[in-house]
C-alpha cells in the first residue's frame, strides 16, 4: 500500500483529490492539507510513499514546498497551468496532472508511481543480519559493520547513511524500513522518520534531542517519543 498526502489550497480540488485517492486500492491517505506549511510540519513527524502537490498555491508554491525537503518522496504535481511541467520534471516529479483532473488521468499517474516505487522497492540492497554484525552492500563492495560500532543511522530518502564510531560512514542503497527490521530491538530504536539510534551509544540527552559527538544534535520525534521515553525511565537515573 502507497502511503500518500494530497496538498491543494482549492477545497473542491482536495476533496477530488481524496476522493480519487480512496478510490484507488494500492494508495492510503494518511493526511490532506490546503497549504503547504501543515503539510511540511506533517512530513516532520511522519513517512509517506508519495505527494499530490498543486504548484499554484499561496505563501509557498508546491514547487517552492518541494524543493524545501531534503528527502523528498515521489510527487505528483497538479495544476491548472501547463507551463509548468516542464520545470516540475526537472525536480524529478513522478507525473504532472492538468485540471480539471478526470479520474482516467489520475489513475494513470498512480499507477505510474506504483511501478516506479515498486522497481525501486526491489532494486534496493539485501541486508544480511547475522548475530552481531551487518553486511552491507556499499558500491560495489559487501562491507562487515559490527553492531557495536553503529552510532546512529541516517535516513536520505533511497540511501542509508551508517555513522560509524571507528571508520568513515557507509552509504548504501537501502529504506530505514528494510534496515529497521534487521536491527535488534534491544539495540536500535527509530527515534524519528529519518534516524534510527544505537541505544548502547547514546550519553547525553537534551531537551529530546540525542547529542553525539557535542555537535550532532538527534531530535526525537513526536511520534517516537512514549517509547523512548519508557527506555529513559528504564536506565536514566
């Protein structure tokens, strides 16, 4: 199931949007928006799979809201104005929908993104857990990274970034998900949409936010905190 938001400052258009989006078996709404901040501080706490995004929008345009995210998912633009798919391509956007949008052209779109976030599914590196360590595929090198040695995973958007407390970090094409399950539990905790943490690692906390190294600052999200807070009570004093 495509996890999907729609963003349009015209409420019929919205509605139209959810609507079709409901109709569609492989796509799940998790939020709709009529501008494009609340849509932003969504995306801060939580992961989707995919965007419907009107360009024309007041305050901060769709292609502004897009170009803002460090990590963006896939997009679909919708507009009234043509002239603008040529720059929505060239902020790699899925498909782009004229309106009025007819359901025929909208369920092309999606299954467009289906195919393209499926081959990118299964495109992505197999990671292989053994009982202490990670392989990892990096490049064109199977990298061995010992559990120990995590300090905290980074989430960019296909990529995983490893940092590392003996080595440089490792990048590989991976989702947090798919790493995610690999990892113990009693080890790692995703403490926000974009990091996971090495719990044997963590020394200071301030203010929810995991400080490694005095100048990388972890926040924990919202959505993460009632679990990290049950193992702050756990082991902190």
């Amino acid at each position: 199931m495509i996890q999907c938001i729609a963003i349009d400052d015209e409420p019929l258009a919205l509605k139209q949007l959810a609507a079709y989006i409901s109709k569609t078996p492989f796509l799940e709404l998790a939020g709709q928006f009529e501008s494009a901040m609340p849509a932003l501080a969504f995306l801060q706490e939580e992961t989707v799979d995919l965007m419907f995004v009107d360009i024309n929008m007041p305050d901060l345009s769709g292609m502004e809201f897009v170009k803002s995210l460090d990590n963006p998912p896939g997009i679909i633009f919708t507009t009234a104005y043509s002239e603008h798919a040529l720059e929505g391509f060239r902020v790699d956007a899925i498909d782009y929908l004229l309106k009025p949008i007819s359901y025929t052209d909208f369920l092309k779109a999606a299954n467009k993104a289906n195919k393209m976030l499926s081959i990118g599914e299964t495109s992505q590196t197999v990671v292989k857990a053994k009982e202490d360590f990670l392989l990892i595929k990096s490049e064109h090198r199977v990298i061995r990274v010992n559990f120990n040695d995590i300090l905290y995973i980074e989430g960019m958007r296909e990529y995983v970034r490893i940092h590392l407390a003996s080595q440089k970090p490792v990048m590989s094409l991976l989702s947090m998900k798919a790493l995610e399950a690999q990892l113990p539990g009693s080890q790692f905790m995703r403490v926000h949409r974009s990091f996971i943490v090495s719990l044997n690692r963590i020394t200071t906390i301030e203010r929810m936010r995991i400080v490694f190294d005095d100048d990388v600052y972890i926040p924990v999200s919202e959505q993460y905190q009632k679990p990290f807070r049950e193992w702050m009570e756990r082991y902190f004093m």
